[in-house]
C-alpha cells in the first residue's frame, strides 16, 4: 500500500484553496493515488455544524479536519485539506499529530482575496455585518516554515498546481 500524507492547505479566504485543491487531487487520482479533499465550509456543514467562529470553535473545527486527514492519511489516502485554519498552534498539533503533514501556503495578498470575493464576505466583514472574520477583525497567522508556497497573485492556477505536484516528487511523497 502507498504511504499517504496531508496536504495541508491554509491561506485567506478566496486565495485559492479550494481551486488548487481540486486540480491537485484530480493529477494526484490520474496518478492512481486514493484522495479525499476536506473543504472547510464542506466540513463546517457536515462535522461541524453549530460552532461559531470564535478562536475556540475555528481550533475545534480544525482539529477535526486534522484528525480525519489523520485517519485517512495513515490508510494510504492523500488527504487534502483547503481550510483557512489562521491559527499557527492549532495547524502545529495537526502536524505533530502526522509525520506525513505538507502545509501548503496559498498566499495571496489581503486586497486580491477582496477582488476575488464572489460572495461579498469581505464587503459583510469590513460594514461589521460579519464579526470574526479572519483577515479583517481576526488575525490570520502566516506560516512560518510551510513546505510549498504557491503566490496566486503572481503564478498562474497552472503554475501553482506543477510547483505542488513538483514538490510532491522531490519529498518523495510521489512517485
């Protein structure tokens, strides 16, 4: 059985998780490999439905993501996770919980997050219609040591999806 791993995609909301996401777990199952994505908003729905977004619900939320990414990711699943998860220690535990643990920094600057906004989430947050809002009243915490970083302000969803399959190959989590 192949070793499976988290990939583990933080960033501000509308950096592009989500989208990268798919596009790597689409290469990855071309590759023959068993992949699940863990969306954020997905999982807030189904595992996570009443929590608030205090510090204390989003770090609930996370470990639970984590802890199903662990459970997938020692099954020889690629569990790919696309949550803001803004906090450096809860996103520490979850890789001390996993040795097989990639962070993906999706970086992409607060004003190009806001441009990118679809839903107006940003527009709700800065009117005070929305409180808690990572990036405009609550922090989000950059990481410091990721092992890929994709700038999506700069590189094309092409060029972000080949520097994490390329990286992938390099670690030697991929064949």
């Amino acid at each position: 059985m192949e070793k499976g791993f988290i990939l583990w995609f933080t960033g501000l909301s509308g950096a592009g998780k989500t989208t990268i996401s798919k596009v790597v777990a689409e290469k990855l199952r071309e590759r023959g490999r068993k992949v699940e994505i863990l969306d954020g908003d997905i999982v807030r729905e189904n595992l996570s439905k009443g929590l608030t977004f205090s510090k204390e619900d989003r770090d609930i939320n996370v470990r639970r993501i984590g802890f199903v990414a662990h459970l997938l990711s020692r099954n020889g699943v690629v569990a790919i996770t696309a949550a803001i998860s803004p906090y450096k220690g809860i996103r520490n535990q979850i890789r001390e919980m996993d040795e097989n643990f990639i962070e993906v920094y999706i970086n992409a600057p607060l004003a190009v997050c806001e441009k990118r906004d679809v839903k107006g989430l940003y527009a709700k947050a800065k009117a005070g219609e929305i409180k808690n809002f990572t990036g405009i009243d609550d922090p989000y915490e950059a990481p410091e040591n990721p092992e890929i970083i994709c700038c999506t302000d700069k590189e094309t969803l092409e060029e972000s999806v080949a520097h994490i399959i390329s990286s992938l190959e390099k670690s030697g989590h991929l064949a």
